[in-house]
C-alpha cells in the first residue's frame, strides 16, 4: 500500500470517527496500525474508540502499548488521560493515579483535568475533583460545568451555584451529552430530553433487530433480559430483587446480563439464584453483549441503568432485543430510538409528550422486596436524638439538597420550636458544609446528623422519626420507599418532572395522597401543621403499619403479575 493510500486510510478513519460512526472509524483505524504499527496517533484514536464502544480490555491494550514501545510519543499526556476515562468507566482505582500522570506530563492539558476531576468525583475524592474541575475551566474547558455542579451538591457546597445553573439550565442552550445525570433530573422535562436526544445521537443506528423484526418464537416461554451494571447490594436491586423471584417461570424465561463489577455478597447471591440465567459481562465490549443477547433470542429486554454514569448505553444502542424498554434506574426519557417503552405510572408520568418512548403505566411504577427487614423497636438516645421532640427526618443523599431546600427547612425549624432536622450524610465535607448552613441559619443547635449505618439498622432507626421530609426537583426514590416501609409519613412537592414525583406516586400508593403537596406554601404549611399535630402523625404511622401488608406498593406478588400482563401484551 502507498503512502497515498495509507493517508486515504487514515483520513477516512478520521472523517468516520468526527460523523460519531466509531464502528467504522474502528475498523479503518484498525486496519491501519495493521499496515502501519509504529504510528502512535492511531493507536491512541484506535484506544478512544474501543473504549467508547465498551471494548476495555482492547483499548487498553492499545494505549498500554504506546506507554511501552513509543516512550518519546508527543501525546503520551492524552494516552494517560485516555486511561483515566477507561478505568473511570470501570470504577477502578487507577484512574486518579493516571489522571495525575495526564496533567503531570502536561500541566495545560484541559482534558487531561476534566478527566482527572471526574475520576476523583467518582473516587470519592470531592474536593479535590472541585479544584481539578475548576483548573480546566481557567484553561477554557465549556465541558466541566455538569461535573462541577455535581460534585458541589455532592458536598453541599452552594457557593457560585446559581452562576453555574444560569449556564446548565439556560433555555436556550442545548444540553450536552456529557453533563452530568445530577443537573439533568433538576431541569424541565424539554430540556431532559434534549439531553436524553444528545446522548441518543452518539449511537449510529446499526441494529441487530431492525424495527419490525419478527418479535418471538410462538410456543415458547417469553426470554426476559435484565441489563444493567448494578447487580449487587444498590438501591435498584433492593427494589427489583422480589420481582425476579416472583416471575412466573411457566410463562417466563428470565436472563440478567451484568456488565458491572462482580461484588460478592448477599444480595448477588440472591440474584444468582433468582435468575433462570446469570450472564457475568463485565470485561466484555458492548459488540459482544448484544451478540449474545441477540443469539439467545431474548424478546423483550429491560434496560436499569439508562444515562447513568457507568451506563454501557452502546449495548441496548445495538437493539440486541427486539423490544426494549427502559426501567427503574433513568427517571426520565431516553430519547432513544432503540428504547420502545417506559415503565412509569400515571402520577410520575402523566404527559407522553415528554417522553420519547410509549409509556407502560402501572397502578404504582416502582416495586419492592417482601424481604425487606421489618424495623424493630430502639430508643432514640441509641441514635442521638432527644425524645421529646419532634423529629423530621432528610435521609435522602445529600445531592440532591440545594440551598433553597435548606434555608425552607430552617425557615421550618424556627417556625416549631419542638422539632429537630435529622440529615444523613455519608461524607465529612458534606457534614461540614451543612452544620456550617445551619450555623448561618441560627439552628445549629437543633440540626443532628445521621451518619452512614448498615441498611436494617437504618430501617430501624428511620422509624423513629415522626415526618419525613422529601426533596426538590429530584426526590426521594428508594429513600421514599424506605421511609415509608418504616412508617414515617413523607412530604413532599411534586414538581412535573418524574423525578420530582416519585414520592407522590408512593403516598398515593399507600393511601396518603394528602400528603403530596404543589408549591413551596403548601409544602411549608403542611410541615407546620404536622409538627403541631403529633395525634394526626401518630394516625398516618398506624396506617403505614397496615400498609405493609395491604397496600399496592408493597405487595410484590400482585405487582408482578400486573408487570407480566403488560409484557405480555407487548409480545401478543
């Protein structure tokens, strides 16, 4: 092949790669290092590329082999970067130490920064990821402002948030596919498809099951595929666990394709078991997954991690399935081609307009484990909390506070005298950062932390509250479900997002819809009643008490079956 030819090749590989068709610039690049290995640029684009198709192993591979046979390559600062991206995506520890490289070796790198900052956000690190982030802005990144933001709520750290949320959540600004799912939940249901519609758009529609293809054999059982990164002890499973087990297996072959970690324990233990068939995947690229998916002629196959940090999007993007739908872990649209429904209700998603997918309602969305641990009795003294007082508890994530949220409940807790906030926070800053507000606000005094507890003994504790309050525009999901479980009213404000109307859909489930609420005013005032009126709360705990064995919400065998009956109908 001629020098011509070979720049042809590379030339082409480019142009693939900058129209988003990595399976082609894949290809070409390949085919290149093939006819020409000592070329670093291609190697290092080729590396790009089978990262962002989910080929980990391969792309490191390749970067790896740049670090070792072209020591003196310009562009060694990117290969580390490139690393970090690969091993961020994987959740592995080296990432930070290569980030560190990236910026070591060129300290003006922007992107080696932002994938730097992002590798410490994901590492725990907050702090430090806040001061990578804002190093990439002073050498002109436009890309760092969804991460900024969501490690700043991370922590609880409001300081030049409303300079950032001008430019996230500008109505005339398209959102891009690399923000954050955090700042995303907090806009309108427009600009969370805009989004969804940017993050869709990086997927060529190259389809193992072309729209209208032939959707199962008839006679058989239907195959069930779960697909997600999270099959171990998360919140996701902790709802989901319970419909597995009660999938009816004279009708249902039920698959789970995992391509997360293989964190042993008891709840992946009780997913093994639950599963007709467990697929561990997690090394394998997304090409792969879908092949599989698609050689065992699985029919309709369920989406749980949508646009979630360390999503494999790419696999569901290759429509393995000839039906799929997107369920539990993206509270909102896909704007996806590749995704044909949504499992929601009418309360969390009573506008289709919003929504790119045909809407699947059940009577409540959102299922839950008929194992979850009952609370039992424990004094208040054991957790640090006064017994004569009113307690309203916040044990969402401490993300999803905001400023605003704050200063209501402060506003609250100096309006009722009797009552204390009771916070969780899993993180010093994020403890430093709200004893210091409420320092401000002049409640110090009354603000108690609830730190990190293993998940009984925080059922149990939770039920010593007497009102949960619910958060704003991203609410309490699982935490809701929890709450509730515990017998502890929740209030909350629904706004028009799903996200900001899951503990609507929840109360109405358990028979509390009046305690669902639609402004600030109202949210205020029925907090203030409450606190005022232990006999009306201590009505609404008995209630939930009943409703852990007669409600909609926790009754998993009866959500199942209504489940089933829409998948089945899917496929009729």
């Amino acid at each position: 092949m001629s020098n011509i030819q070979r720049e042809d090749l590379f030339r082409a590989a480019a142009e693939a790669q900058g129209k988003g068709d990595l399976i082609a610039a894949g290809q070409l690049y390949s085919r290149f290092v093939g006819l020409n290995p000592a070329v670093p640029d291609a190697w290092e684009q080729l590396g790009a590329i089978l990262a962002e198709l989910g080929n980990f192993v391969e792309a490191e591979n390749a970067l790896r082999g740049i670090l070792q046979f072209m020591p003196n390559y310009s562009g060694l600062h990117r290969v580390h970067a490139h690393l970090c991206w690969i091993y961020s995506l994987q959740g592995r520890k080296e990432a930070i130490e290569e980030g560190r490289e990236a910026v070591r070796l060129e300290p003006r790198f922007e992107g080696g920064w932002l994938n730097l900052a992002n590798a410490l956000s994901l590492g725990g690190e907050p702090e430090e990821a806040i001061a990578a982030f804002k190093k990439a802005e002073a050498l002109g990144s436009v890309r760092h402002y969804g991460g900024l933001y969501s490690a700043k709520r991370g922590i609880c750290d409001w300081t030049g948030m409303e300079a950032l949320e001008r430019v996230l959540f500008d109505s005339a600004r398209k959102p891009q596919a690399y923000e954050s799912d955090l700042c995303v939940m907090a806009t309108t249901p427009r600009v969370q498809r805009s989004f969804a519609e940017a993050c869709a758009a990086k997927y060529p529609p190259r389809y193992l099951n072309p729209p209208g293809a032939e959707r199962r054999v008839a006679g058989r059982k239907i195959r069930l595929g779960y697909v997600g990164g999270e099959f171990h002890d998360t919140a996701i499973m902790s709802l989901l666990a319970s419909t597995i087990e009660h999938h009816d297996r004279d009708r249902f072959e039920v698959h789970a394709f995992s391509f997360g970690p293989d964190i042993e324990g008891p709840m992946r233990a009780r997913l093994r078991a639950a599963f007709d068939r467990f697929h561990d995947l997690g090394a394998a690229p997304n090409e792969e997954i879908a092949r599989q998916i698609r050689a065992l002629d699985i029919d309709i196959l369920l989406d749980l991690n949508g646009y979630l940090k360390g999503n494999r999007v790419g696999i569901v993007a290759r429509r393995p399935a000839p039906i799929q739908i997107s369920y539990l872990g993206w509270p909102a649209t896909m704007g996806a081609p590749f995704i044909d429904a949504m499992i929601a209700d009418k309360i969390v998603a009573p506008d289709a307009r919003s929504f790119s997918e045909k809407l699947i309602h059940l009577d409540c969305y959102m299922p839950t484990d008929d194992r979850k641990h009952e609370p039992v009795p424990r004094s208040r003294a054991e957790f640090g909390l006064p017994e004569d007082v009113v307690v309203l508890a916040s044990m969402n994530n401490t993300w999803k506070l905001d400023a605003q949220m704050m200063t209501l409940w402060c506003e609250i807790l100096r309006e009722l005298p009797q009552a204390v906030l009771w916070q969780a926070a899993r993180t010093a800053p994020a403890e430093r950062n709200l004893r210091s507000f409420a320092q401000e606000q002049g409640v110090a005094e009354r603000f108690i932390i609830a730190p990190p507890v293993a998940y009984d003994d925080h059922l149990d504790r939770s039920s010593l509250a007497d009102l949960a309050l619910d958060t704003y525009p991203y609410g309490g999901h699982t935490t809701s479900c929890d709450m509730l479980w515990a017998g502890v009213p929740v209030v909350t404000r629904r706004g028009e997002t799903f996200a900001s109307r899951v503990a609507a859909s929840l109360l109405d489930a358990v028979g509390l819809p009046e305690l669902t609420t639609s402004s600030v005013a109202e949210y205020k005032a029925l907090v203030l009643a409450l606190g005022c009126d232990k006999a009306r709360i201590q009505a609404m705990k008995g209630k939930l008490a009943a409703a852990r064995r007669n409600s909609k919400l926790f009754d998993n065998e009866r959500y199942t079956k209504e489940l089933e009956g829409k998948l089945i109908e899917l496929v009729s």
